[in-house]
C-alpha cells in the first residue's frame, strides 16, 4: 500500500535562540503506528555572555553544537561524508537523520545579528526564522483559531525581559492582537529593583537584609537554573506577580473582560522553570487579576515557540485527510487510498484487471460544493469505461494565485504535495 | 546540554594601547617586541596628596564634581590656594576647597572623582613583560599594541567610559582579607587585587593612594553600589569561597600589563598562556569541572562524581571539602 505522505515517518529538527538559551527539540513523527514524541534539550549561553560580541559564533561553535546535540538525542544529525561541511543526514529511520532543520532566533537575542549571521554563513541545509513581534501575533491569532479559545493570554517571563501577548476573539469574528513589554536595560537595575517598597508590598521576607541582597544579586548576575533558596524563591514570586500587575495596570484596555471568555493562557520563559507550580500559580493569578475559569498551560521547553507554527499552518493548509476509499480488483487485494485537503492527488488506476470497483467517502466534514451525497462508487470496465486515474481535488475555494512568484512556487509545492509515489 | 565556561580565556593578537602620560617617551625600536625590551621611560612624581572631590564637596554621584574645579590639569598650586569651590542652596551654601600642599595638579583620575597633587618629578624606565607588535603611537589612544592576552568575565563592575590599564598589583599574599592597615603610600598607575573579599574602607584608602582600579572575588552587593569607584568583583556578592585553584592561577599573574574594561565586564591579562581550552558544550557530566553555586558550598570548584538524570542532582568531589549532591542547576560547568 502507498503511504501519504502525512503518514509517512519523519524527524524534525527545531531550534530556538532565545533569551540567551538554545532550546532544541527533535519531534519525531510515525503515525501509522501513532508514534510521536519530542526529544528537547536548553542550553543556557549566560557563561557566553560578556563574549557573545566576540567572535564566538563561529563555523566550530555550530559544528560544535549539532554533534553534541547528536549525543544527548543519541540520533544521528550530521552527514559525515562532507567533512568540514555542515549537511543534514538525510531521514532514514527513527535515530538515523532528520527530515529538516529550522532555527529560529529571537529579535531580542543579545546580539542577535552576530547569531543570524553565523547561522547563515554556517549551513545552507537549516531553515532561519526570525522570532519578532509580527511571529508572535501570528502564532497567537493562529492559536486561537487552531484551539477554538475566544481568548489566548500568553506570559513569557524572563527576569529582563516580561512580555505579554494576547489575541482575542472579538464580535465580528475578527481576532485582536495585542501585546505589551517590560525590559531590563541592565542587571544593576534588576537587582536594586528588589529594594523596591512596592516590591516589599508582596514579599514575605525583608529585603533589606544585606544578606539577601546579596544572594538576589548573584542569582541575577550568574543566571541560576534552579533555586533551592526559600528567600530566593520568594523574591522572584513576588517580582513576578508584581512586574504582571504592573503591566496589567498601565495597559487596561489591553486586558479587558480577562477571564471572562473561554480563555486559555500559556506560560513560557526561564521563571515558570524555577518557581513551582504554586508560587507561578500565585504570581499570574494575582498579577493578572484572575477569577472564573480558564485553561493554563505551561510551556518549560519551549515547544510552542518551535513548533506553534507548523501546527497552526498546518490547520491553515488543511493537510488533513479528506478523503478515503478502496479500489477492489480481481486480481490484486483491496488497495486503500487516502487524499488529503488543499492537494491535487492523482491516483493511477491498476489497467490488468477486466473490472475495477472504486469506493470511497469523504472525511473529516468535507463536503461537495453542489452535491448533497458524501459517498461515490464507480466501475472501470476495459470493455464498457476504463478510467486511468482517479483525480481528487482537495484545494479548498475559490482557489488563489499570487500575489508573486514565490507565493505560486509555495501553493504549487503544497498542492502538490498529496501525490503518492 | 552545559556550555563550558572558561574562566581563563585567549584571545591572540588582541588589540590594546597602553595610555601615555605627558612626559612619557617611548623606546620602543621596530615592530615587534619581546619581555625584557624597553618599552616607555615614564616621567613620573611623587604622590603628595589625593583629594576625593565629590566627598569634600559633598556632592552626589551623578553630579558631576568636576565642574566647581577653579584650576587646570597641570597647574601649579601653592599651599592655601582655592582649587575649588561649590556654590548650592540658591547661593546660600558656599563649599570652598583649599590645596592642603603646594604641588603640580594631576586631573588623570578626575573621572574618578579624584585630583592628585604631585611633588618632584623622577624617570622610570619600563619594561615589557609580553610578546607582541607595536602598531604606532596615537596621541590620544597611546602606545597601539597588538599581543596575546588571557581574559577573565567579571561578576559585576563599576562602568567606566575608558579602558583602565596598570599593573596588576597583588595585596599581601592575595588570599587573605586584608583591612587598610597594610597599605603602602602609593599605588598609581597599579590594579590592586585587594583578596577574595573588599571592604569599602580599603577601597578608598587604596584610591586616595593612587589605585587605578580594584579587584577582589567578592564583596557586599551594598557596599558595591555606594561606593562608585572603579571595582571589579570577580566571583559575586557577600561570602562567597574564592577557590583556590582559581586563586593559584590568577596570582600567577602578578605584575603583568592588565586593562579593566567596565563596559564589557572583563579584565584583559597581558600575558601569554599555556592554557588548553576544550570544546564549549559538555554533553557528558562525568569528571567535568564544575563550580557550586548552591548556599552551602557557594563558590567552591570540584570535580562530578556521578549525575543522576531522572532527578538532576550530581554528586560533586570538592576534594578537602568533602562531597555534595547539588541540583545541576546550580552548577556551572568551567574550563579551568
């Protein structure tokens, strides 16, 4: 039996560049056995951090990289054979390859564009993205629609950087778009910040203590990855409750009616990684002003960072079955066939056989635009009508060209892409 | 996955210039230059007094306490003579300043906050004590070079607009914590690296004494942000162990050219190194060198003894410390 391509093994290599980590994560994908799982990795580049304007983003620190990561996946990345030149080992197997790479690299990076460069210098073989405010408002907005909220809160709490995105469904169908932002131009302010009367307003121990300033300051100054310090803990409970509440209260309009939809709000960053469930609980809660029901999802590994898109574009481009049938023979088995929507599939037809029954029925809610029935079964017969293919249209309409060139060569690939072998 | 962070860096052929002072002639012949050559004769004299102008002045840290000065870099005063003079409170407040010795106005560190009041002039004749390449003599940069240095992260430093050079200058054995007591007369031209822990006091004595800047491992997160003067802190704030095999190869130091960059947090050691550096990520925990950051043994470098993934927790060798199990997010991996 051919498999669909949707239905076909492939690994997936995703890697974000953000807030000074490098998040990886490896999904792989067999879904005719319903085998899928993420392999995910962080590094944190703070040790890199007084150095990232050197010439530290080299072709050895990608190489580097990608053959250590090879290890800790213990999945084979790399193709060998072109030594010095970095080429991804094309997908054979679970382990053995992967079907691509993308990185995508925030606009916000610490030297983001020594990154950019790097990488592109690096590999022809990687797919970049830029992560900008424009990505996340189409993540979001797509969320909306792919997880039939009416209102998606998004939290990506950092200690320097606080962002906030939101995408609501409004009366006319439409999505809002909204975001807001808190940065820390440097660590001296960060720090000095917990001396704050409007931070000591949520603290339940004394900042003033020389002591625990001083073990706030070498939390921020070397980055920690985890606290086992209460003090500590405390502290960056209360600054982030109150760096959300803040940001609440300064852009009302931009949090109204919060709770009171089928919302859902996701939480991503470096502090959802170091407070428990409780204290991060405690802060968005109170820091948003919560009351009545929602969804909360928290995000420790950035996966929908790396792979929100391909979900929601996924959606967009209906890849989903919308078609399924049988062609029965009288002298082969049963051969079963799949078409999946917004591709132009072309079946070819066995031609030994006298008489070929087709049977098939369409899935997934889809319908003929002027028909009423859903199922359709023919005969090929060499003597009276013998079909040669079987065509399947699934390309939703009206069907649209452009606007360039590039956009065609995208939609013809995508159309395309349903054909069997 | 671990970045291996390298306490210790090479740079080769990094481009520095040693600053010039009026009077300085340099000696070098050719390009190239090797330790032991001649490298400048300094015109250099005597410290007869330091004043910290903003604390005469009374003047806040951002103020700006160069502004009241009535004289010039270079100037002579004489014993008694205003040097300067702070109006405030709408003309009601007068705060004058009086040269407490008669000598030549030295306004290197004005920057600082400090003006110097120098006595006779002496020549000096340096040495280089590194290998590398003159490329010219600008008049404003100094002294071009370009050499192999070895670069150390600081936690923290007071910003400064300018490279700071001097020697590097070891306090007592360089592993005690040292009160003002022990100081000499005169540290210009010299980075002190005061201990593993400073205490403000020392600090201001050791720039009334000509310091051009301070390093310790250590010092109060506090004390730090008052003290507004050009301070490096090299491992973090409060009581935190400076360990010894760090402590061992930093002191090895001693004496050499070294420029403090507050802007980029890093001190620059001109000097060659022998230092064989491994690959930046560690994927295999076993035997890594790594450096606590966990309360108890905050500081201490040691060996990984076993790592357990399932619960993140690595059992680190700290040799005569003994062994912890520590959360492998409060360890930092090093290249030592």
């Amino acid at each position: 039996m051919d498999i669909l391509p949707v239905l076909k093994k492939n690994s997936y290599l995703t890697v974000l560049i953000k807030d000074n980590y490098i998040s990886a994560n490896l999904a792989y994908t067999d879904l005719s056995v319903q085998r899928t799982y993420v392999l995910s990795d962080r590094t944190d580049l703070s040790p890199l951090k007084f150095r990232l304007d050197d010439i530290v983003f080299n072709k050895e620190f990608w190489f580097e990289y990608f053959n250590s990561l090879e290890k800790v996946f213990d999945w084979d990345i790399i193709d060998r054979e072109w030594g010095d030149n970095f080429k991804i080992k094309e997908f054979e197997r679970e382990e053995v390859g992967v079907t691509g790479i993308k990185v995508i690299v925030d606009d916000n990076q610490p030297f983001f564009k020594n990154i950019f460069l790097s990488l592109k210098e690096f590999s022809k073989d990687i797919v970049l993205r830029i992560l900008d405010d424009r990505y996340m408002e189409v993540l979001v907005k797509g969320l909306v629609n792919r997880l039939e909220y009416d209102d998606i809160v998004w939290l990506d709490l950092d200690f320097s950087h606080f962002s906030i995105y939101r995408g609501k469904k409004e009366k006319d169908g439409n999505i809002k778009f909204v975001l807001t932002k808190i940065d820390w131009a440097n660590e001296i302010g960060l720090i000095d910040f917990v001396k704050s009367s409007k931070l000591n307003a949520f603290l339940s121990v004394d900042s003033s203590s020389e002591d625990i300033l001083n073990r706030w300051a070498n939390c921020i100054a070397h980055g920690y990855e985890y606290i086992s310090d209460a003090m500590l803990n405390d502290i960056i409970r209360a600054f982030t409750t109150l760096q959300i509440l803040s940001t609440k209260q300064s852009n009302k309009e931009k949090f109204d009616e919060l709770g009171k939809l089928n919302t859902a709000i996701f939480i991503s960053g470096k502090i959802p990684q170091l407070l428990e469930i409780r204290e991060l609980l405690l802060s968005v809660i109170d820091g948003l002003e919560l009351d009545g029901v929602f969804d909360l999802f928290v995000d420790r590994e950035s996966k929908l960072f790396t792979y929100g898109r391909s979900m929601i574009e996924k959606e967009e481009s209906k890849s989903k079955i919308i078609f399924s049938g049988k062609i029965y023979s009288q002298l082969l088995e049963p051969h079963e066939i799949y078409s999946l929507g917004s591709s132009l599939e072309i079946f070819k037809l066995p031609s030994r056989d006298e008489k070929l029954l087709i049977e098939g029925e369409l899935k997934n809610g889809t319908v003929f635009s002027h028909l009423s029935f859903k199922q359709i079964q023919y005969i090929s017969s060499k003597k009276v009508l013998e079909y040669e293919y079987l065509v399947i249209d699934g390309r939703s309409r009206p069907i649209v060209y452009g606007p360039s060139p590039h956009d065609n060569r995208v939609k013809l690939r995508i159309w395309g892409n349903g054909d069997k072998e | 996955m671990e970045i291996r962070s390298r306490i210790f860096e090479k740079y080769t052929n990094y481009q520095c210039s040693i600053p010039l002072k009026d009077g300085d002639r340099v000696l070098v012949k050719g390009k190239k230059i090797k330790e032991g050559d001649l490298l400048l004769e300094k015109s250099e004299s005597t410290l007869k007094k330091s004043i910290n102008l903003p604390k005469v002045l009374n003047c806040k840290s951002n103020e700006g306490s160069e502004k009241y000065v009535l004289k010039m870099d270079g100037e002579y005063i004489e014993k008694g003579e205003l040097l300067a003079q702070k109006v405030s409170s709408g003309r009601l407040n007068l705060t004058e300043l009086f040269s407490p010795v008669s000598g030549v106005l030295d306004f290197s560190r004005i920057k600082q906050g400090y003006i110097d009041i120098l006595g006779e002039e002496r020549k000096s004749i340096v040495r280089s004590d590194f290998t590398g390449t003159i490329n010219g003599v600008d008049p404003i940069e100094g002294l071009l070079i370009s050499t192999d240095v070895v670069c150390i992260d600081g936690v923290v430093s007071s910003k400064t607009e300018d490279n700071l050079f001097g020697n590097l200058k070891i306090l007592g054995d360089g592993n005690t914590i040292l009160t003002e007591k022990i100081l000499e007369d005169d540290y210009r031209g010299k980075i002190v690296w005061v201990g593993p822990y400073l205490y403000n006091r020392v600090a201001i004595e050791l720039f009334e004494r000509g310091a051009v800047a301070v390093l310790t491992y250590a010092m109060s997160y506090t004390e730090f942000r008052e003290i507004g003067l050009p301070i490096m802190i090299l491992g973090g704030f409060g009581s935190v162990h400076c360990d010894g095999s760090f402590l061992k190869k930093f002191l090895s130091f001693k004496n050499k050219f070294v420029i403090m960059n507050g802007n980029e947090n890093q001190l620059f050691i001109l000097s060659n190194s022998d230092f064989k550096h491994r690959g930046w990520f560690v994927s295999q925990y076993e035997n890594q060198s790594v450096i606590s950051r966990s309360p108890s043994t905050y500081g201490s470098i040691g060996k990984v003894l076993e790592y357990d993934r399932d619960t993140s927790f690595v059992l680190v060798d700290f040799g005569k410390r003994g062994t912890s199990l520590i959360h492998i997010g409060l360890l930092d991996f090093v290249d030592l």
